[in-house]
C-alpha cells in the first residue's frame, strides 16, 4: 500500500510542479489562447495522483502484485502516462509559442501522443481485469 501512496505522492508533485509551469509561462509570455498546457496538471492529478490513491486501497486488501494483468498495468502505465503528460506539454508549447510547426513534427507530436494514449488504456484495461481476478479470489 505504501508503494502505490508514494507513487500517487509522485504523481502530485509533477501535477503541482506542472500547473506552476503553465501559470507561469502563461503569465510571462501574455498567451491568451487555448492551450494543452493546461490539460497536464488535470491529468497527471486525475490518472496518476488519483488512480494511485484508489490502488493503494485495493492493495491493502488484495494481493494484486501477483497478478499478471496488474504488472502488465504498472508497466505500461508508468510509461504511457508520463510520455502524455510530456507530448500535452510538449503540444501546449507549441501553441503559446506560436510555432509554425512542420507537417512531420506536428505529425511526431501527435503520434506520440496517440502512443502514449495507447498504453496508458492498456493499462486502464489491465488494471480493470487485475481488480476483476482480485475479486473473484
């Protein structure tokens, strides 16, 4: 339980951190727009703090470490959701920056957002089916 506590923790940090980020680069560069920027806070609270806070409790109860499907979860999970969180702010910058983006990197940002979007809902499903055999023992 303490594990998944201290990765929901982490998961804070980076979502303080980020929200600091966007208020601060909007506040210096005078953006007005719409922005991806903002959308990384909101997610790293919500898919990572969150999540994490009702895995901890999960965990006190079951021993989902054991659990093929849920180790699939962590993986893929730890790897899609920090690559969204990089590629939303990655986008974001674009934008407040106004860049005139090539077709072939606004292509890479946006499939390496769709990658990140991939694993993190193989995740999502791997955790659900994690908690669904956790339930049947």
């Amino acid at each position: 339980m303490k594990k998944y506590i201290n990765i929901a923790l982490i998961y804070a940090i980076a979502g303080l951190l980020s929200g600091l980020a966007y208020r601060e680069i909007i506040k210096l560069t005078g953006f007005t727009g719409q922005t991806s920027l903002n959308l990384v806070h909101t997610h790293l609270f919500t898919l990572g703090m969150f999540l994490f806070m009702i895995v901890a409790l999960f965990a006190q109860h079951h021993e989902l470490e054991k659990i093929k499907s849920f180790r699939v979860f962590l993986v893929t999970y730890h790897i899609g959701l920090p690559l969204s969180a990089i590629m939303l702010a990655v986008r974001g910058m674009t934008q407040v920056l106004e860049m005139d983006l090539s077709k072939a990197v606004n292509a890479s940002i946006a499939g390496l957002a769709g990658i990140s979007h991939i694993l993190v809902s193989v995740g999502i499903v791997s955790l659900l089916l994690a908690l669904k055999k956790a339930a049947e023992n």
